[in-house]
C-alpha cells in the first residue's frame, strides 16, 4: 500500500501552481505582516469600497459631483453639520466599543440592538417614575441602563458557557424578543397620551444629555470618549485585556497555562452588553428625549463594522465612528434632496465591510502573476 | 375540532420556508462553509419573487427567479469565503446587511413594496380533496407544498447515495484530505454555497409570493436565522430538520389563530414565541444529543492549500 501512495503522489516540495488563462497565479502565505503594510492595504481596501460606494450612489441617479458635494463639501462647510457627524458619533462610538470588547475575546455579540432596547427601557423607567435626586437622576439611568444590558446579555453569555449554545443566533434572537416587549410598552403602560405616536412621554430636562456649549453637540459624545479610553485601558493595558488577548490567540493554550476562560469570556460579554446598554441610554437621553420605537436600528451592524475596521482598537474605534457618522449625515441628507432611500446607507456599510475584508487576503497573501512562458 | 382542522391545514405554509430554507443550509454547511447569510437570502428571494411576479404575473415564474436571483447575490458570498478566504461570520454578517439594504433599496426604487399581489394558488388534487379533514389537510394546498417532501427525498439521495454527495461531505469533513484525492475544495464549495443558496431564496421567494402576497422592507422577520438555529437542532440530517420546520410553523400557524378564538394574551408575547421557542429549541439541542459528533468537521475553517498542517 505505501509504495503505491509514493508513485501515485510523488512528495514535492512545491504544489503545482494555478493555471489562469495566460499566466498563473502563485499564492503564498506570508510570515510577518509590518502593520504599515497592514494599514496600506487595508486602507487600499476602504477606497474600493468607497469606490464601488459612489457607482452604486451614480446608478441611483446622484451624480459624481453631487457625491463629492454631500460626503465631503457641505460635511465640513459648517460647523453645524460637523456637529451633526459628532451627534451621530456618540452612540456610534459606544455601539462600536461594545462590539470590540466582546469580539476581542471570540464572542460574537449581534444583539447589541436588543441589548440597546433594555438599556434604553431601564433607563426609561428611571425617568418614568422619577427616581432619585434630580441632580443624580442622570448618573441612576445610565446605571439603570448598564444593567439593562449586561441583563439581556447574560442570557445567552450563560447558555454559551455553560451549554455551549451559538451565541450568534441566540443574541440576535433576543433582538426580536426585545424589540417585541418594547413595542408591549409602547403601545400599552408606556404610551405617551399625548402623542399619535408609540412613544413614552418626552424626559423631563434633567433627564437628558444637556448641550456641551458648541453647536448641539450633547455630553453624549465626552461620556462615549471616556469609554473609548477606559475600553482601551481595560483591553490594553489591563491584566484582564492580557488574559483577554491570550484567549483571543489560543484558546487551547489559554485553557492548558490555566486562565480562566469562562471568567474572561462572561466578563468581556457582560461588559459589551453594559456598553450597548449605555448605547441605549445615549441615543435615548441624548438625540431623541424619550424611548421611541425604532432608536436603535441599525445599529448591530455599524458597530460590528466599527470594530471591525478598527481591528477592535477602542482609540481607532474613534476615528472610524466619525467616519461613519459622516456617512450617516450624507446619507440624510441624500434621503432629502435625492430621494435615496435610507436604506442606502446600509448598503453602503456592507459595500466597505466586504471591501475591507476581501482586502485583508492581500495582507496574509503574496500573489505572484507568472506569465505563461514559450 | 374546526379551529384544530384550521389551524392544521395552515402548517404546510408556514412550515415550507423552513424547511427549504434549512435544507439550503444543510447543503452548504455539508461542504464546510458557515452559512449565517440565510436572513438576508431570504430577503433577496422574496423581494426577487414579488418584483418577478409584478412583472410576468406567472408565480411559479417568479419562485424560479427568486432562486436564481439568491444564487447570483451568492456568489459574492462563495468569492469572498472560498476564493478570499474571509472569516465566514464577518463575510456572512456582511450578506444579511448587504441584501438588507439592496432588497430595501431595489424594492422602494421599483415602486414593488407594499403592493398586493396575485400569489401562488391552491393547487387540490381533485378526488383526494374532497375527503373531509383529510382532504383539507394534505391535499388542497400549493404545489410547493406537495413538491416538498420529493425536494427533500432528493437530497438526501443526493448527500448519501451519489459519489457528488461523498466527495461534498468529504470537502466538509476534512478539506486537506479531500483535497490529496483530487477533489477540488474550492468548486465543490462554491457550488454547494451557490445551490444552497438557490434553495434559501426559494424559500424566501414562497414567503412572499405564496404565503404573505407582498413585499415589505425585512419582511422574513428572523426566518433565515430561526432556520440556521433549526440546522443544528437538526444536527445536519434532513429529515430531522423538516421535523422542526413543521414544529415551527405549526407554531406560526396558531398565532394568528389564537387571538381569533378570543384567548387574551397580549399581542406582543404571542409575536416573541417563535424567538424563543427557536432558543429552547437550540438549549434543549445543546442538553441532549452532542451537537459536535454531527458538525461537519471543517465548518467555518477556510481551506487554505498552501498552508501545511
């Protein structure tokens, strides 16, 4: 038998490389990576999404100079629509942080939508029943709001530890569960008798994030900074960011040297939901004054991104909110004066995420084009 | 026993975007690849469907092209995970996001949402129809209904009797050794992503076209996701999926059903059943049955050839 493997499949050093029309392709996996290479590509990554961005924007009837005109002239033309970017980069940034911390060690959490819903209700039900202080009554709110979130992630931080149930579907089920109590509230105990509207009555002004003094920017985007700061200590600096990234490399090798895998792995989950929570609460006291039915959409998705373009660097996790933020600004604008619709601005995210992922190949891979020779 | 009679003969229905649903999934997940796009493949077959029908007006056309339509937006999927050799779950993120806001978009361009349409019709087989009960049950529904248990029949013969079928599991179980027999990883997962998903958008397309008649903006509410929870409750074997796609669409069936009957419970509870049964679902798989034993071996795992192991 092993004669016959050794004629049939002769040991080579080399595979045969591809053959591709006229020349070959030859792949081959690259052992160091320099981050300034890193950063080139991927950076070479985002303008082809950006790219494939504005073709998509000049189907839809915009034209070339109207997109320069939106996403980068009229953004940075006033300082009222560089604070409207800012309003957006707030919970953005806070979406994005809590994406971070529970990606950096492997647990995917794609129910921050939901997680946001119970920050948002929790703190809702602080401002309802009017308790506390008034001079504390926004500090009780957004601690109302953390342990909203952390609850509604504990559910399935728990099932997965224990049970080892996918974390994926089980966070994202509990959106719809969420988001269906939320609507119980809404249109019953909650209702805002005043309003046509499924709202809850508007807070009252001691329960809102105030204006920080320049344009309407709220002290919604500081509280997201000290976050960002407090995130990357924690996940850089911190004995837990240590333990966090040994169980992001090797799970297994963590485990053998003893870490505690499930302490970390709760640990970084119940931060993540505490943090969507406080998304909640920011979107909420922050841009709309009360809990409305659809505060939190879409916003799974741009942190996911968030941290994902910002290789789960909570400073990163600043700069990219931003940009997002500004994608969002032009997006509404393009909803007004061009009658795209909202969903757009989706569509453009998924168009950067899968660039900048596809980009990511020629990162890990040195491709060798070999022309066919005579 | 008229409620009862009702409520059953509408689980077919309900139950028919499931179980099409999670056998595209199976097929896929059989060759290695993570399938978490299934939401946003639903969307794209029923907006497909319903835009295809407003244009033709010929339902069964329209499934046709909601599967096709899921099978292009595929190959994005298949070139990043198979060809770029992405990370599956951000890849498979970025699907459900990028046929979110494509299906939203195309659908309010084309004018096609919220429009009422002329759906797929009740097809009852003329002598075996009149017989009470029975008759209303199994034999006075569309012709997916009927053509389900065959699609299934298929597959399994395909994954278990043809030599295609091996070689697909072999791909799934383990890429390397696959790959040292001459089979080629790369064609035999791009084909298995690319049919996978042709059934996903099926099934997507039959939500729209034969059971809602409308399109409207994230209209498979979670379906794609309740299938890919119904996979591994399934453990990867057909049948044992249909099992669970009849279990929750029985569930579907009754909610509109009960608040009919005048039971009080409030609205919005009775809409989280499906959630979280799907949850029970995936902790009462989790507690019986090691889920593991029956995953395929490489799932999620890129093949990367050039890397040696």
């Amino acid at each position: 038998m092993a004669s016959e493997v050794e004629i049939r499949a002769p040991v080579r050093t080399r595979r045969p490389p591809r053959r591709v029309g006229l020349g070959r392709i030859n792949l081959e996996i690259r052992q160091h990576v320099t981050p300034w290479r890193q950063a080139l590509v991927l950076f070479g990554g985002l303008v082809v999404g950006l790219v494939a961005t504005a073709v998509v924007l000049m189907t839809a009837g915009v034209g070339l100079p109207a997109i320069y005109d939106e996403f980068v002239v009229s953004i940075f033309s006033s300082s009222m629509s560089v604070s409207a970017v800012l309003i957006q980069t707030g919970p953005l940034l806070v979406v994005g942080l809590s994406a971070a911390v529970a990606f950096k060690v492997r647990f995917w959490n794609i129910g921050i939508e939901g997680q946001m819903i119970f920050g948002s209700i929790f703190a809702t039900f602080v401002a309802i029943h009017d308790i506390g202080p008034e001079p504390l009554r926004l500090v009780l709110m957004l601690v109302a709001a953390t342990l909203g979130g952390m609850l509604w992630i504990l559910i399935p931080a728990l099932l997965k530890l224990k049970l080892g149930v996918n974390e994926i579907i089980s966070t994202l089920l509990l959106n719809y569960v969420a988001f269906n109590f939320l609507l119980y509230l809404l249109y019953g105990a909650w209702k805002d008798p005043k309003s046509a509207f499924p709202n809850s009555e508007q807070y009252d002004a001691v329960e809102r994030l105030s204006p920080i003094g320049w344009e309407s920017v709220t002290w919604a985007l500081p509280v997201a900074l000290v976050l960002a700061v407090l995130c990357w200590w924690l996940l850089n600096i911190s004995r837990f960011g240590f333990l966090a990234r040994f169980v992001d490399a090797n799970p297994r090798m963590a485990a053998a040297v003893g870490i505690p895998i499930g302490t970390v792995t709760l640990t970084a989950a119940l931060l993540s939901g505490a943090i969507s929570g406080i998304g909640g609460f920011v979107v909420s006291a922050g841009i709309e004054s009360r809990l409305t039915q659809s505060f939190f959409l879409g916003y799974t998705f741009s942190g996911i991104l968030i941290a994902f373009l910002a290789r789960n660097n909570p400073l990163f996790a600043i700069l990219v909110a931003a940009f997002v933020g500004v994608l969002f600004v032009a997006g509404q604008s393009l909803q007004v004066f061009y009658q795209i619709p909202g969903a757009m601005v989706q569509l453009i995210q998924a168009i950067i995420v899968i660039s900048v992922a596809a980009s990511e190949f020629f990162v890990r891979h040195r491709v060798h084009w070999v022309r066919r020779s005579a | 026993m008229d409620f009862l009679v009702n409520w059953i003969s509408n689980i077919p229905g309900f139950a028919v975007p499931f179980a099409l649903a999670s056998l595209g999934l199976i097929l896929t997940e059989k060759s290695g690849v993570l399938s978490l796009g299934a939401e946003g493949f639903m969307l794209m077959g029923a907006m497909a469907g319903v835009g295809a029908v407003i244009v033709t007006a010929e339902p069964l056309l329209a499934l046709v092209v909601a599967a096709l339509a899921t099978a292009l937006i595929s190959l994005i999927f298949a070139g990043l995970v198979v060809a770029l050799r992405v990370n599956q779950v951000i890849a498979g993120l970025a699907m459900v996001f990028l046929c979110q806001g494509l299906t939203s978009l195309i659908g309010a361009e084309e004018g096609w949402t919220s429009r009422a349409i002329v759906g797929l019709g009740i097809l009852p087989i003329w002598p075996l129809s009149d017989i009470p009960v029975i008759g209303r049950i199994f034999f006075r529904q569309d012709i997916v209904v009927y053509l389900t248990v065959p699609i299934f029949l298929a597959m399994q013969w395909m994954l278990n009797r043809t030599e295609t079928g091996l070689k697909l599991r072999a791909v799934g179980e383990n890429p390397e050794a696959a790959d040292s027999t001459g089979v080629n990883v790369s064609l035999y997962r791009a084909g298995a992503i690319f049919c996978g998903a042709a059934l996903v958008g099926f099934a997507g397309g039959y939500l729209s076209v034969a059971v809602a008649r409308i399109w409207v903006d994230g209209m498979a509410g979670g379906r794609g996701w309740i299938a890919i929870a119904l996979v591994i409750f399934a453990r990867w074997h057909p049948w044992r999926a249909l099992l669970g796609a009849v279990i929750f669409g029985g569930i579907e069936a009754l909610i509109p059903r009960v608040a009919a009957v005048g039971i009080q419970v409030p609205q919005y509870f009775m809409l989280m059943t499906p959630y979280v049964a799907t949850l029970l679902v995936m902790v009462w798989a989790a507690l019986y049955g090691n889920t593991r034993l029956d995953e395929p071996g490489a799932l999620g795992r890129p093949h990367v050839r050039e890397e040696r192991r």
